[in-house]
C-alpha cells in the first residue's frame, strides 16, 4: 500500500504543480488586459393579469475587440463572428415570433414588451458599416446567409420588393438601415435548434435546459429574438467586439386545473405554478460556463400597488415576511425557494409603487438539489398591467378586389393621466407619436387620401402631422414606406388614421402557391419617443451588473406593433395564359383563312358554274352539299361525276388530312402537357387552400414548401412527387403549431396522423379476430389506441415530432450499420469513415458509380470490389 | 387535276372584263377545244397576292426566330477540345533534373549514370495521366580528378568538383550537414542532387532542400549505392515517399477554388467535469503560420479555431484494466465523430466551394477519462488520435492524472499546458501532412534500404513541396479539362439554353490559365504552374456551376413549339394551301393558254 501510496502523492505533486502552472498561464492572459469572452444568462418570470406567467430567457455572449478573435474563438459562437466580419453588420435584430403580443392585458410599458413583443412571423433588420451603394448587396447575402443558418426562408428578403429603407422613424434609424419582414413565416423547433446551437452550453446544461419544446410552442405567444451589436469598429486592425443578445420570450398558461377545480368560486386567484410545472423540467444548477445564472421572478408597480393595498385592507397586523427553510413567504403569496436579494425599483417616477425583483442565484442548485421555483397564491388578486399611452390597432376597410383602406386607430389607454414625456413647451400639452408603415408594392397606395380623425373629427391632415416621409412603391421593384409623426393632444381619447390603396395585379409568376388566401401588409410600428421603458434596480455590486437588468435601465423608447392585415387579392385562373394564347391563335388562324380565301375567290366563276349545274338539274340534295363544298373549301366544288382521275386525288386528300389531324392532336398533347401542369398546380392550391381552412391561417405555411412550390413550376414531371412530401412537411409543421383535437379528426388528409390512426384502428380490429374468446379485451384494445394518438397528437405535438425524428436518425444509422456490415463484409472497414463522412446509406450506396467512389477517395481496387459487390446484390 | 374539270370556262374568267363574252368565243372558233386550252394569258394577280403572303411570312419568320432566340455567348468549344486531347494523348511532362555525385569513387561517370538510369526505369511506374521527363547528370569527384557524364549536358550541374569532401560527413549533426550540401548545391536551378560518399559510418539522409546524401563504408561496392540512389530518386523525389495504394495519388484535400479552411475545434465532452481552453493564437503563429506559409503556391490557407462544449463522442468506450484507462477501438472509430452533437459548423467566412478539414481535440470527460484509441493490431496509438480523408482528424487529449486521483476536480477554466498543445499540433500537421498523402513518420524504407527524412520546421520540406506543386498541377488541369468538357457537352446538347457572357469569359480565361500552366508546367516552373493550374480549375467549376446554368428555367425548344404552334399551324397551313393551289391552277392555265397559243400558230 505505501508503495502504491507513494506514486500517488508524487503525481498528486505534479499535479498541483501543473495546475499552478496552468493558472498562471490562464493568470497571465488574463492581465494582459484582453478581456475575455463572457457568456450570461438568466430568466425572468412574470405573473401577468389574465393568469398567464411571461418567461423571458436572456443569454448574452460578448466578444471583447481583438486583433485574432476574428478567427479563434472560446465562448462567442464563430458563425456569428464571421457573419458579423464578412457583412459588417453594425447592428442587427432577428425574430422569429408565432403569436401576438396582448399589449392590452400583458402591458406595453414595459422594457420587455417594448423590446421583446414582435410582430408574427420573422422581422429582420441590420444596420451596415459599408458605403451606401454596398448596402443592398450586404443585406442580400445577409439574408442568404441567415437563411441557412437559421433553417427559415429568410432569404426571401432578398428581393428588392420584400425590404424598405426606414429613415427615421424606426428606432435605430441610420441611413444604413434595411427592414424586412415576412409575417407568414411559420415558427418551429426548426428554427429554436440553431439559435440554442449558438449558446455554449445549448441546452444542455443551465436555464437553457428548461427550454422543453413542447411547453414553449404551447405557449400564447413566444418570440426567440437574436441582436447583436457590434462595438467599436476596430481601427488598427482590431476586429470589433461583438455582443450577442438572445432572447426568448414566451408567455404560458400555467397547467392550474387542480386549483381551479378545488376553487371553482374563486375565480380571482391566480394560478399556482412552479418551473417543473410550466416546463416540465427543473434547473440542475448552472451552464458552468456562465458568469452570471440568475433567475428573477419580477412584480411589476400594478401588483405591487394592489398587493399594498390588500394588505391595508385585510389586517393591519400582517406579519412579517416570513422564512422557512425552504419556502419563503409573503402575505399573499408564497415561494418554494428563498430569494437571494429583493430588489426595489429606484426613482419610479410613474408611480408611487416600485416594482419588485427577486434574484435567485442558480449556482447554489445542483443536480441533487434542482432549482424549481414556485410561486402559491394566497389570495386573489387582480391588477393591471401599465399600458403604453395609446393603443394601436389596424384594420381593412371597403370590399372588393378593387380598392380599400387601411385604417390605422390609436385608442388612448387612458391608464396613464398625466403623461411625463409630454411636450410641455407651448401651453399646449402634446403627444408625440411616430408611425412606420410598410405597404407591398401590389397594395397601390394613394398619399393624397390620408385622412386624420381625432377624437372622431377629421381634422386637417398639417395639423396633426409634423413630420411626413414617404417613398412611394415602384411596381415590382421596391416596396412603398410611409413614416410619420403625429402631434396628439394630450386629452387625445383616440385618433385614426386613413389612407386608401388600389389592388394591383401580379404577374402569374408571383402568385405564392396559396394565392387565395390573401398577402399580408406587414405589422405598423408606433413608438412613442418622448415616453422610454426603463427599470432602475441599483445593484450594490456593480462589479456583478447583470446583463438583463441593465437592459431593463436602457432608455428605450415604447414601440409596440400592430396586427398583420390580409388583403386578398383577384386570383387569376391559372391556366389561363393558355388558353388566351389558344384562343387568340385560333381567331387568327381563321381570319387568315378566311381572307386569303376572299381574296382568292373567283365570283364570276362560280356564278357560271352554278348556272351549269342548275342547267344540268341534279337534285336539290347535291347540289346544296357541292354549294356547302364549295364555300367550305373556297372555291368552286367539282360535281361529284367528274373525271376519272379524281380517285387518286381523293388519296392524296385523304392524306393530307391524315396529316393535319396528326400535327392537330400533337399540338394538343403539348397544350394538355403545358395546361395540365398548370391546372394540377392549380388544383394543388385549392387544396392547400380547402385545407388551411379547417385551420388558424397563419399557422399554415410552410417554409420548405415555397421553395417546393418555385421548383414545381418549373418541373412538370416531378409534381405527385413534391406534392407528396409537401404535405407531409406540413402535416409535421401541424403538429407542431398547437391545434385542437377536433381540427386533426376532421383534416383527414393529414397524411401522418390519418394513417397512424387508420394504421391503429385496423391493427386494432384485425388482432382481435383470434382473440375472439374475450370480447371485452377486444373492445378496450380496438378503442385504446385510436384515442391514445389523437391524445398524444393534441397535447403533446413535440415528442411526436421528436420521435419522428429519433426514428428517422435510428433508421439513417440503421443504414450506416449496413454499409458498415456491408463494407465489412468486404474487408474493407477502414472505409466505413469515408462514407460515414459523405453521409452515405445503404440507399445512397447502391446508387452510386465508380466515379463518384473514386470522387470519394477510394482506391481503385475496394472501388471494384463495392461495385462488384453492388452489382450482386442489386 | 380537279382543276381541269373546272377549267373549261375559267379562261374566260381571267379576263376579268371580258369574262362575260368569253362563253361565246368557243362558237366563234372551231378548233377550239375551252377544255385544253384557252386563249388569254392567265392572270397573276390572285398568285402574286398568295405568294407576297407566303414570303411576308417566310421573310417574317427569321425576325421571329431571332426574337425568340436565346443568347448563347460563343465558347470556344475547339479549344477546349484540343486542351483535352493534348491532356489525354501527350502527357504531362515535368522535367526534373537529377544530379548524382559520388565522391570518392573511382569509376566511370558513364557506366554509373546508364546503371542508375537502367534501375530508374526499372522502378518508374508511369503514372497514366501525369508523368516526367527526367534528366540525369553523374559526377564523379576523385581528389583531383573531376569526371562528368553528360559532358556538355544543358542542365549541368553548377557543382564546383572539390567543394565536398568525405570529412563534411564525419559528424553526426545530420542538420548541420543539411545547411552544409545545401550551400553547396543551393542555386537558382532546381535539381536533385545526391551525394554519395564513400567513407565514414553509413548512413542516408534526405535533406530539407532538394538533396540528400549517402555515406557508404570504405569497401561498398558502387553499384549498390546506384541502386539505391535510383530508389531514391523514383521513391522520394518523384513520387514523394508515399506508399501506392494509401491514398490515392491525385487526391488533393484543396478545395475547388484553391482554398482550404482549417477548422480547429477544442471539444470539452462535458464541462461539468472540466473546461479546458486553449491559446490557440500562440500555436498559430509560432506552428501554424510557417506551415501555411510554405504551402501558398498549393493552396490558400486560412485557420480558424473554436471551443465547443458539450460535445459527447458517439460510441462507448471500454474500460482496460491493465491499461487503466478506457479503450477506444479502431471497429468504432466511425462512431467516434457525433454529428449531431459537435457542431463542428462550416464555416461562413469560407466561400461555397473551398475545402473544409476539421481538426478536433476531444478532451473526454470524467466518466471515460484516460481515453485511449487501439489500433486494430491491439496496440495503443501513440498519436491518440485518427484521421479521416477529406473531412480532417481527431486528436484525443487526456487530461493529466484525470484518473489517478478522483478528488482531482477543477471545476472553472484551465489552459492547455502549452507544451501538450505543441505535441498536439505536431499530430495535427502529421494528420494534415497525411491527408496531402505524405508520410508522417520520418524514415523512408525503400526496397534497398532506409532513407532518414529530415523533417522541416516548416511542416513541408522542398522536395515535398515540389511533389504537391507537381501533383496539384496536374490535377488540376485534367480536372480543369474533364470539367470544361462536360461543361461543352452540356451546352451541345441543351440547344436552348441560355449561356452569360459571363460563363464564355470564365471559359476563356480558364482555357488562358491552363495554357500557362502547362508551358509552365514544361518549362519547370513549379510553383507558378501550380498557380495558375488552380487558378484554371477554379474559373472552369466557377462557369459550371454559374447559377445561371443550374437554373432549371431555360426556354425549352419544346415549350417554344408549344406557344407558338397553336397560331402558325393552322395560319400557315391557310397560307400554304393557297399559294399551291395558285400556283398549280396557274401551271394548268398556263398549259392551256400555250396549247392554244401553239395551236394558232401551227393554224397561222
């Protein structure tokens, strides 16, 4: 043993030695003054008044300014380094947002609601550091870039007719700023796997773990939101520095049937939750490689305020807050986890009561001992969230495909009286409201018609707006924008804003496969400048600022989105074109026809010859037949009792006539071949269609499918085909978007869940038929599963889809294994990685040629050997 | 023929104004039969009228065809015919001239020079696509005597005789030697040289530079050393010291536009356990940069590195307990890499086409901590680590002590010893040098004996460096030439396809490069010629791959007869029929008015 013991305590020594040694490299580099790479993250929850709860997740990663940190990275993700480097991308915000932002009843004051609450679908905007005339050209790749690496059609923004250029009234507005937004973009796990991808530790380990996605795309609303800054230009060959700011904001229903049962009454109370409740998951401790990894469970004034002011009311000898070993509570409500540090909001200037903020510190949690907070309520309570000054709706006006109006409201909230940011200047109180508008080009606008009515007065237009910016669209090739500034008066109860627009027609090429179900006008945005979200909560370690919290002191101006509007358009039969093009060569097949034959005809001799025939009496029958010959053919017909020679020319007739139906039936076949690719297309989008109406319309497009549909129209052949896997894509984007059960029993051509249940129902009634002894078993087996699928398929979309996957994985490593055995069975094992890293199956395998094994980079004798091989088995 | 039924009065109608008298006429003239014959001159007005439509129309048609015609820029599809051809019938040639030198032998340069000549050609397996025109020069030193054999050869070696003596290989500094043959040798022309010396301890070393030297005991037999010279020029310096078979000689891991992104990933398998960092920024000027430096002319080089954290591998290791540690075998080695989980990324700041390697550093975790890869004799690698072709290595690093002692916990960051960190990147370079097909051991065991290589700080020593030049030449243009001739044949086939201007001037300036590089190529010119090789290759898959071909949206001939066939079927069939119908009534009445015309006049 002490021998044992003595190697033991040397490499003990050595060992310490080494890590001193380690730490003071690590020492070393820490004070050569380069700042490291920093990672943060933290969750903020938020009980809102209509008994949902707002969690809000914020990872920050920062990137210090470095002469290498362009290409060698530790912490920062590399892909958005680069993307920053190749684009010099200034500033950039990217959403992906399913849901819209109840700025009525979830507030609009806020700091998380005036950053955070995004319009539906994806709002991309970057702010370049290139020369003007680079712009376009960086935001083209940009979108190109993103797209693949968010796995979204973001480069749908790449046209020119999909972007606009804000000049001032957006928020970060510079000259060198682009827009866009596609508001039909549907969001998915699709789309959460690359972001998380982006954070070191995924979601793996940390708060991140708590991101389960079925809870999430459960939720009302959630926003996944990437922003990143780039700091400090560098000037010395410096690479900027580069913060990275992701966001997920999703707002929940906490699962409250057992308290709402037990106190069906009471109405009031709140719902109970805790993490493990709303997740399904629990915090084991923190993403080691995390600075900070706090959670805060916030009150906002509203709460605060009526909490207060129960208290008064109830007793006025309410204890103290009280802690136990594990709980920690309050009067009115109580927490399974004892708060860190309470924090009270400084100088609130709005009201008399702060908000309050509660710091929980996840590194004191482990995987023993998991982090799971939970909030009981005690008593009901009901409360307001602070609204922004106005608030803004908007809707169509006028019916028809020919014309309408938007009309844009702004309804004061009237929570908030006496308006601090007001401008006081002359006498007169004002409010200051900015308005940018994207309008596509197909929705013609008409500038002259802007109607402003406040308080339900039209008022002239000079009046009210101060400031107008307008860049009228151009057909086809850029999108028209209008920004604002209105000057309300304080007492403003509520304004709007018309304009009318004349519906233009698109060219056939640029009808979406789903043209019936109408184009969007993406959100408005109204901001208030003169009003800024901000929370003060002074830490008293400024040396531990947390990321979030110092978001919420930023000074950001309240923006809050209006709601997408859908203007259908005429839709056009989409055959049409061919059958004008058809139509129209006909008649003018037979104007030339017939003028060539006017201009051909002999009169006098066709008189005479009539008179001979009437000389000879033939019968009325014939001669009326030889007349309609005659006119059809142009010329005079010959009695049928002419000379002999005619048989043959008969013949030659005959022919000819042959001929002309052959060539008349191929320009037919051409016309079913062109026409029936239309027309199935067609018919595919009245599906689509017929289909999408069982369900929320903007939960239905799908991403991949607009690219399918772009390469059908050019592949006439592959269509059942594309067709085929569309619906399958969607049908696995159903799922995903939460949908009652009743919508999945009736879309029966939802191809994936209506086979599973057919596939169930009819394994469940062909077991039983041996079993027939037990009918009782047999009735339970042939019912269960049927009703278990739809179960599964309503509640829990996600696993569905995770199990889809999982088994399309197994089945693609099932693959690999048998080209693994197969080149093994060959000897030729060392291969196996060659085709592992091409990705190659067994599927692929048997499809390909000697040269693209020697484009692998396999010798040419195992290349004969696996195409022999091949060759054999197939 | 139907015509001639209806002719016996229709003379009459030609005459337009007349037409009414001219039932009288055949009365008036008894020899006239008004069936065969008639007496005006048949009118053209109707005929004329048809055809001017029928010519508008075929006059019109050009101007169609020219409107519905799709641009097509010209290509220079002869050139690249004859590039092919020249590629595919007259090889490559590289010249390289070899210079043997044998000092302190007494023989004749001429006898060595055919000997060494006669076991090259043994040895040189001509490669089919690419192979070299070699000369050799012998020189034999003898104290004062100075023989040479090519005497006046072109090439000649600008060796001074008596610059090199026995006692320049008495010590054993094999570097110091190295620096020594290459002042000597070292010139403007780019020869191999071999010095054989007789004397002294044996030994054969290849040099840094393009030389190596042999050391032979006193009573060696010349003959042998020329066998084993001949081995070495074959073996080494053509063919690079690579084994037949490892790798396939051609196969070049740069990607398509000369590029080649290394992707350094530090992979912590699971940070609960240990977060190791690295500075790489140090490794990558000192071990990184010269390397990158020294392979320019092949390939344009560009390193970037990241850390990854949760990075599981994919298969389960076993635990060895005579090893004490957990063993890795090569039958999982494919599993070894976790697609799903190492987020390796390609890279954005590469373009589309240039070629990625992956080098990872696995750090394992607690649970499999020492981590050891068995090869498939059932040894331990002593590298650690594997790489596979075209896609880059893999590394394993364990910890120091990981095992030893479980109260061994750093829980926040550590540095990677940086002494450990150049060993790794030496493995990596040796991986790196192994996916370009080089060995990365450094002794050559030929048929005849071993030759010791001296390794190059640089990562690449010269000689190699040539071998790469020369291979990536002539990859590259056979590359270049198969893609711009599946790139003609494409174009030849689809008639309607619509071809940039762009794509024709990609074409073009391919086709200038390859030239360049092949007169390069043929004059020696090593690194220029595998420039411009690339330069050429990479212009020719830039016009392949020009969006506009892959673009599936060309006018397709059969969508053209589909719009316009349905207006100039049934128009021009009108337009046909008439202007025959003309045209034979005409013939017909024409006959007619000559019958009679002959008639009158045999009658006159």
């Amino acid at each position: 043993m002490a021998l044992l013991r003595r190697p033991l305590l040397l490499l003990l020594l050595i060992l310490t030695h080494q890590f001193l040694h380690s730490w003071i490299v690590f020492g070393s580099v820490n004070e050569e003054g380069q700042k490291q790479e920093e990672f943060f993250e933290e969750l903020l929850l938020k009980p809102l008044p209509d008994r949902k709860l707002l969690t809000h997740f914020h990872f920050q990663s920062s990137a210090p300014p470095s002469s290498s940190n362009g290409r060698h990275h530790h912490l920062f993700p590399k892909a958005i380094s680069q993307l920053v480097q190749k684009f010099r991308v200034k500033e950039m915000e990217l959403s992906f947002t399913q849901g819209r932002w109840n700025y009525e009843s979830w507030g609009g004051f806020d700091s998380i609601p005036s950053s955070n609450a995004k319009p539906p679908g994806v709002e991309l905007w970057a702010v370049f550091d290139v020369p003007q005339h680079l712009i376009d050209a960086m935001w083209k790749n940009l979108t190109h870039t993103l797209s693949g690496l968010f796995c979204a059609s973001i480069n749908f923004l790449e046209s020119s007719t999909a972007y606009s250029a804000p000049e001032w009234s957006f928020p970060p507005a510079s000259g060198n700023l682009r827009y866009g937004t596609l508001p039909r973009e549907a969001v998915c796990t699709e789309n959460l796997t690359p972001w998380l991808k982006l954070l070191p530790c995924r979601d793996k380990a940390g708060i991140s773990m708590l991101l389960d996605r079925p809870s999430i795309y459960r939720g009302f609303y959630h926003s996944q939101r990437l922003h990143l800054t780039s700091t400090g230009s560098g000037s010395e060959g410096l690479d900027p520095g580069i913060i990275l700011e992701q966001t997920l904001t999703v707002v929940l229903l906490p699962n409250s049937q057992r308290a709402s049962l037990a106190r069906a009454s009471e109405k009031h109370v709140q719902p109970s939750w805790s993490l493990s409740s709303i997740f399904g998951k629990e915090v084991s401790g923190k993403c080691v490689l995390a600075e900070t990894s706090n959670v805060y469970l916030l009150l906002d004034r509203g709460l605060v305020a009526e909490l207060k002011q129960l208290h008064k009311e109830n007793e006025k000898s309410a204890e103290k807050v009280s802690t136990s070993e594990n709980n920690w509570t309050n009067p009115s409500f109580e927490l399974s986890a004892k708060p860190d540090r309470i924090f009270i909001e400084e100088s609130s200037l709005l009201s008399k009561n702060p908000s309050i903020l509660y710091k929980f510190e996840v590194e004191k949690y482990s995987e023993s001992e998991p982090f799971d907070l939970g909030l009981t309520w005690k008593i009901p309570v009901v409360w307001l969230c602070q609204q922004a000054p106005l608030h803004a709706s908007r809707f169509l006006m006028g019916s028809g495909n020919e014309r309408g109006a938007i009309a844009i409201s702004l309804k004061s909230t009237q929570s908030s009286e006496g308006f601090v940011g007001a401008n006081f200047d002359d006498e007169r109180c004002e409010l200051q409201v900015d308005v940018f508008q994207v309008v596509p080009w197909y929705v013609k606008v008409y500038f002259h018609s802007l109607q402003v009515f406040v308080d339900q007065q039209p008022k002239a237009v000079s009046d009210i707006i101060e400031k107008i910016h307008v860049s009228p669209s151009k057909d086809k090739v850029s999108p028209g924008v209008m920004e604002l500034v209105l000057k309300l008066p304080c007492s403003v109860t509520s304004a709007a804003l018309t304009i009318e627009f004349d519906k233009g027609f698109l060219h056939i090429d640029e009808y979406p496969p789903d043209a019936n179900q109408g184009f969007d006008i993406p959100s408005a945005i109204v901001s208030f400048p003169n009003f800024h979200a901000s929370m003060v909560f002074l830490e008293n370690d400024s040396l531990n600022q947390s990321p979030l919290l110092s978001k919420f002191q930023e000074k950001s101006p309240v923006m809050s989105y209006t709601e997408v509007l859908l203007v259908p358009l005429t839709t056009p039969d989409f055959s049409m074109p061919y059958n004008v093009i058809t139509i129209t060569c006909t008649v003018f097949a037979l104007y030339f026809g017939s003028l060539l034959n006017a201009l051909r005809r002999r009169v006098a001799e066709e008189e005479r010859f009539l008179k001979d025939k009437a000389a000879k009496k033939t019968g009325r029958l014939p001669l009326l037949l030889s007349k309609l010959s005659g006119k059809l053919r142009g010329r005079q017909s010959e009695p049928p009792h002419s000379t002999p020679g005619s048989s043959s020319l008969v013949n030659s007739k005959l022919v000819f006539k042959v001929i002309l139906i052959a060539g008349l039936a191929r320009v037919e076949m051409y016309a079913d071949q062109v026409e029936g690719a239309g027309k199935r297309s067609v018919k595919e989008r009245l599906n689509v269609n017929s289909f999408d109406n069982s369900i929320p319309r903007r939960q239905v497009t799908g991403k991949r499918q607009r690219q399918d549909e772009k390469w059908e129209h050019d592949l006439y052949q592959d269509v059942p085909q594309v067709s085929n896997r569309k619906v399958d894509a969607r049908d696995l984007r159903l799922k995903l978007q939460k949908k009652s059960l009743q919508q999945v029993s009736q879309s029966g051509r939802g191809a994936l869940s209506g086979v599973r249940d057919l596939r169930d129902k009819l394994s469940g009634t062909m077991n039983p038929q041996p079993v027939n002894a037990d009918p009782p078993k047999l009735k339970s087996n042939a019912a269960k599963p049927a009703r278990r699928s739809v179960a599964v398929e309503t509640s829990e979309p996600e696993p569905k889809k995770a199990a889809t996957m999982t088994e399309r994985k197994k089945a693609q490593q099932k693959a690999d294994a048998s080209v693994e055995g197969f080149l093994q069975s060959l000897g030729l094992e060392k291969y196996v990685i060659t085709f592992q890293v091409e990705e190659v199956d067994m599927t692929a395998l048997v499809h390909m040629t000697d040269d693209d094994l020697k484009a692998l980079g396999i010798p040419m004798g195992p290349r004969k050997k696996i195409i022999l091989a091949l060759e054999s088995r197939g | 023929m139907a015509e001639i039924s209806e002719a016996h009065d229709s003379d009459s109608s030609k005459l337009q104004d007349s037409g009414s008298e001219a039932p009288q006429r055949p009365e008036s003239e008894p020899d006239f039969d008004p069936k065969t014959m008639r007496k005006t001159k048949p009118g053209l007005k109707r005929l004329f009228l048809t055809f001017s439509v029928l010519f508008s129309f075929l006059l019109g048609f050009p101007f169609l065809w020219k409107s519905v015609e799709i641009y097509r820029s010209p290509l220079p599809f002869r050139e690249i015919d004859s590039l092919s051809t020249q590629l595919r019938s007259d090889n490559l040639l590289f010249p390289l001239h070899f210079h043997a030198l044998f000092v302190g032998f007494d023989s004749e340069p001429d006898g060595l020079r055919r000997s060494i000549l006669s076991e090259i050609a043994k040895l040189a397996s001509q490669n089919p696509k690419c192979s070299n025109n070699y000369t050799l020069s012998v020189t034999v030193d003898l104290d004062s005597r100075c023989l040479r054999s090519p005497n006046l050869s072109p090439h000649s070696s600008t060796y001074q005789c008596g610059s090199i003596t026995a006692t320049d290989f008495v010590q054993n500094d094999d570097v110091a030697v190295d620096k020594r043959l290459a002042s000597v040798f070292g010139g403007k022309t780019k020869e191999y040289s071999v010095a054989v010396v007789k004397g002294g301890s044996e030994r054969a070393v290849v040099g840094k530079h393009r030389h190596a030297w042999l050391v032979v005991g006193d009573g060696s037999e010349v003959e042998v050393a020329a066998v084993k010279v001949a081995e070495l020029l074959v073996k080494v310096f053509i063919n690079g010291g690579r084994e037949e078979g490892s790798i396939r000689n051609e196969f070049m891991p740069v990607g398509a536009d000369g590029k080649i992104v290394l992707s350094f990933n530090l992979l912590n398998a699971d940070p609960r356990d240990w977060v190791y960092d690295w500075d790489f920024e140090k490794i990558d000027d000192t071990l990184l940069a010269p390397m990158i430096e020294a392979l320019a002319p092949v390939a344009n080089i560009s390193v970037e590195s990241q850390v990854l954290y949760h990075t599981p591998k994919a298969s389960f290791s076993y635990w060895n307990q005579k090893l004490e540690s957990y063993v890795f075998s090569t039958k999982d080695l494919p599993f070894f890499v976790n697609s799903n989980e190492w987020h390796l990324d390609t890279s954005i700041a590469a373009g589309g086409r240039s070629k990625i390697l992956q080098f990872a550093v696995y750090v394992p975790s607690a649970k499999e901590c020492p981590l050891l890869l068995q090869l498939p004799n059932g040894e331990i690698s002593k590298t650690n680590g594997f790489i596979s072709p075209m896609w880059g290595g893999v590394v394993v690093w364990n910890p120091q002590g990981c095992l030893k002692d479980s109260e061994f916990k750093p829980s926040t960051k550590n540095i990677i010893p940086i002494q450990d960190l150049e060993n790794m990147f030496e493995v990596f370079i040796g991986q790196f040098r192994q996916l370009f097909g080089f060995k990365s051991v450094n002794v050559y065991a030929g048929a005849s004996g071993d030759w010791n290589l001296l390794p190059s700080e640089r990562g690449f020593t010269e000689w190699e460096l040539d071998v790469l030049s020369r291979q990536h030449t002539c990859f590259n243009l056979h590359s270049c030439a198969t893609t711009l001739g599946s790139l003609s044949r494409l174009v030849q086939s689809l008639p309607r396809m619509i071809i940039m201007d762009e794509i024709g001037k990609q074409v073009k300036f391919s086709l200038e490069a390859a030239k360049l590089a092949l007169s390069n190529a043929s004059s020696g010119v090593y690194e220029s010629s595998a420039a411009s090789s690339s330069k050429a290759s990479s212009l020719a898959e830039d016009a392949f791959f020009h969006p506009s071909i892959m673009s599936v949206s060309y006018y397709s001939f059969e969508h053209c007869f589909a719009v316009y066939s349905p207006f100039f079927l049934p128009v021009s069939m009108h337009v046909v029929l008439a202007a025959l119908r003309e045209l034979r009534r005409y013939k017909q009445e024409n006959a007619k008015y000559l019958a009679w015309k002959a008639k009158a006049n045999a009658a006159s």
